[in-house]
C-alpha cells in the first residue's frame, strides 16, 4: 500500500503516469489518457515539450537555486521583463513565487502593506464572491467564496473578509434582463458592500476575472467589470484579478482581462504560466503600489524560500517564449471556437446539460436532473466522481466538480485541452466525454428507479 496521503479518496488506487506524448499521459501499463483539462488547466503546452525540458536541463547544469536575499539571477529578470512588456499600465512590477495560493496571499499581504504606507491604515476588509476560489491557503480560502471548500475550515478563516454574488447568469439572471443589466446589477453589490463595510475600510475586491472551477469556466457579463472598476476607483479600493486558471492564454489573449477593458492593480498567475513543467507563480502589481513602499519602509514584509527559483523562471520564460513563437494565441483562439462548436453540437439538446459555457480553450458543461427548471442532481448522487473514474476508464482525463450552483449542489465538468490540441483530438475528446455522461448517467437513472 502506498505511504502517499492522496488528494482525493485518500485510500485509492491512481494510476501511476510514467511518460507524456503531447496531449497525452502514458502509464506503466502502457494506457493513453488524453488530457482535455491539462489537470487542472496547467498542462498548457502538454506533456512533451522539448524546448522546455531543455531549457531546463541547461539551467540546472548551470544552476538551479539562489536566495532572493543574496541573487538575482538571469532567467528571473528576463522573465519579469517578458511578463511586464506584455502588460499593459500600470503594470510594472513582479513579485515571483511557487503557485497560485501563494500568488493570492501575496496579494493579500502586499495590499494590507499599501495601505499601511499610505497612511490608510483602517483598510482592513477584502471583498470576494460566493463561489469564488483563489486557493487552498489559509488567506486565500478567506477570501473565496466557496462554501464547500470553506465549510470544515471556517471556525480559522479570516474574519476580515466579506463577498457578494457571483456574475453567474445560469443560476442567477432574470427572465426580463438583458446579458448586460443582469452584469450592471451583480456589479451594484459590490457598492452595496462596501456602504455597509465604510468605503475606507475596504482594501481591495478580489474575483477570477474568468471563473474557474467553482462554477465552471464563467465569462463575466459584458460591462461588469467595467463597473467594477469604476466602484473601486471612486472608492480608492484595489481591484485584484486571479487569473491563475484563466490567464496566460487560457482564453485566447495573454491576459483574460484584456477583453473585459480594465487593469487591475495586481493579478494573480500561475498554472499554465510554466505550463507545468515547474511549480510556479506569479503576481504583477501595479507601480502606485510599488512606489509606496519604495518610498515607505523599502521592504516588502513578505516572502517565501523558493520564490523566483531559477529552474522555475527558466520553464515559464521557456513556456511563454514557445507560446509567442509557435503562435499559439491565435491557436487557442481558433480550437476555441471549434470547441465551442463541437460541444453545442453533441450536448446543445442534451436533456441533462443545462449549460455550455467558457471562452477560448476553457469550456464547461452545467449537468442537471432537469433541464426546464434547473434543478441540479441530489448530492447524494456523487456524479463528479463518477464521472471522472468513468472519464479515466474511456481514456479521458476530465476536471468535474460539484457544489457549483449553490456549495453543497450542481455538477460541472471542465475541459481545459493544452494549446497544443488538434482537431482530431477535439472531436476524440467530445466523443469519449459523450460515452461517459451517457455510462454514468444510465447507471444514475437505474440507482434512482
């Protein structure tokens, strides 16, 4: 029996992964998996890439770990001067470290230090959504909304964070709105929010700028975050994005939000930032806050062991680099839309898929036990587990999750392909993704007759 506490199920058997072919995940007894969620949307390039092993190889040859406090090192400036020249004002600076959690508790704690010196000392509140995630850390939890990963942890979470309603239109859009009212209106919680919290005692709105998993791959509504923007700016609240999941091309442009017309003041990376080939993340941050702290105490009251790791730096500058000369952008943008196609023309009338929905290559499918009035099926049911060990027997690696309508109900399943993927493997991916359903579905129907 194996000594490794697993993630989920903490007594079962995984197969173990010995070898990548592209899109595919090899194990020791030869079976092929055909990754459509890059695990958790980090396999952005697949599982084979030679340009980044190598880049790899040569750095740790040369060398693989310097303490921030003593070095820099080359492949951490040429990366922070990558990350910063595709980002629009004001944008200027990176703070590096090992994943997303701990890319979001940086931004916590960075923004509790501007405004410390700043003289702003009583901002103290961070608002995020219902059924937003940012992490597992202990701050990041906090600051997410998700009831089912917050439920056992709650009596330690920080009591300094508050939220509103998420930009689910599915759940939570009424009959008689327009796409862009409906986004007007969830947006007016956060004004509502911070009246209720004292406009100068919020620090900062924290949101996936393109929810991830905890509902299933959301857009925004047109015009929300616009708004958004507009209610932190008049209030002088920072505006956090997590693009962890979404980012770095995930939904066709380098940064989700440039197709919403805001910046924030800081955003959260990671995930397909090195595509997987080393843990890492990062945070850009805006230059006023930068500034403050240069001209404040000039030092950054934060840090981690491993934070700008040169084997890290060097697979994500390898990663993106591959990613602008491959074109791949305009790839993602491209197997997006036939994706998209593919997905409405398989699911479009299925009568237990109530939603399709997603942006570039990040998809998901929305599972009811009835589609005309919504209703999810019983948690009782465990059809997230279901179908992702019936997805693993198809040859099928898939991302579903449950609690999304509510924390406790609703069920999704997320595709995240790598950017890499061919048509031939889309219409595969559809293909097997529809015998799943169509197994444990059958078998849900029996259970319950």
């Amino acid at each position: 029996m194996s000594k490794v506490l697993y993630r989920h199920n903490v007594s079962h058997d995984l197969p173990r992964a010995v070898a990548g072919d592209g899109a595919w995940i090899i194990d020791d007894q030869g079976r092929r998996y055909l990754d459509a969620s890059g695990g958790a949307a980090v396999s952005c390039l697949g599982h084979s890439n030679e340009a980044i092993r190598k880049a790899m190889v040569d750095q740790v040859e040369s060398l693989a770990y310097a303490h921030t406090r003593f070095f820099t090192t080359s492949p951490m400036e040429e990366f922070a001067d990558l990350l910063v020249d595709a980002a629009p004002d004001p944008l200027t600076k990176v703070w590096f470290t090992s994943g997303g959690s701990e890319a979001i508790e940086a931004a916590l704690k960075i923004t509790r230090q501007y405004f410390f010196e700043i003289g702003e000392t009583d901002r103290r509140f961070i608002v995020g959504r219902r059924q937003g995630y940012h992490g597992s850390t202990t701050g990041a939890l906090s600051a997410g909304g998700n009831a089912w990963r917050r439920r056992i942890f709650e009596p330690i979470l920080l009591e300094t964070t508050h939220h509103i309603g998420p930009c689910y239109p599915y759940r939570h859009m009424r009959a008689d709105e327009t796409l862009e009212a409906y986004g007007r209106r969830t947006a007016d919680e956060l004004e509502a929010k911070v009246a209720e919290l004292g406009p100068g005692n919020v620090a900062a709105f924290m949101a996936e700028t393109v929810v991830g998993s905890s509902i299933g791959t959301q857009p925004p509504a047109p015009g929300y975050f616009k708004r958004i923007r507009e209610i932190c700016d008049r209030h002088g609240i920072l505006l956090i994005l997590d693009e962890v999941m979404c980012g770095m091309g995930r939904t066709g442009t380098r940064f989700a939000f440039e197709e919403e017309g805001v910046v924030p003041d800081m955003c959260a990376l990671a995930k397909g930032l090195s595509a997987g080939y080393a843990p890492f993340g990062a945070l850009l941050i805006a230059e006023k806050i930068h500034r403050a702290i240069e001209n404040g105490s000039k030092t950054v009251m934060h840090g981690h062991t491993f934070m700008g790791h040169a084997l890290g730096c060097t697979a994500a500058l390898a990663a993106q680099r591959y990613i602008d000369d491959n074109n791949l952008l305009e790839a993602v943008r491209q197997r997006g839309a036939y994706l998209e196609r593919r997905l409405k023309e398989c699911f479009g009338q299925h009568p237990n898929v109530g939603d399709i929905r997603g942006r570039g290559l990040f998809w998901s499918l929305e599972l009811v036990a009835d589609r005309n009035t919504q209703a999810p099926f019983p948690p009782a049911a465990g059809l997230s587990m279901k179908i992702k060990d019936t997805a693993m027997e198809n040859g099928l690696i898939c991302y579903p999750m449950n609690g999304v309508a509510d924390g406790r109900q609703g069920e999704v399943v997320m595709l995240a392909p790598p950017f890499i993927i061919s048509e031939e493997e889309i219409d595969l991916i559809v293909e097997r993704l529809s015998q799943t359903l169509d197994t444990v579905l059958a078998a849900n129907a029996k259970a319950a007759a």
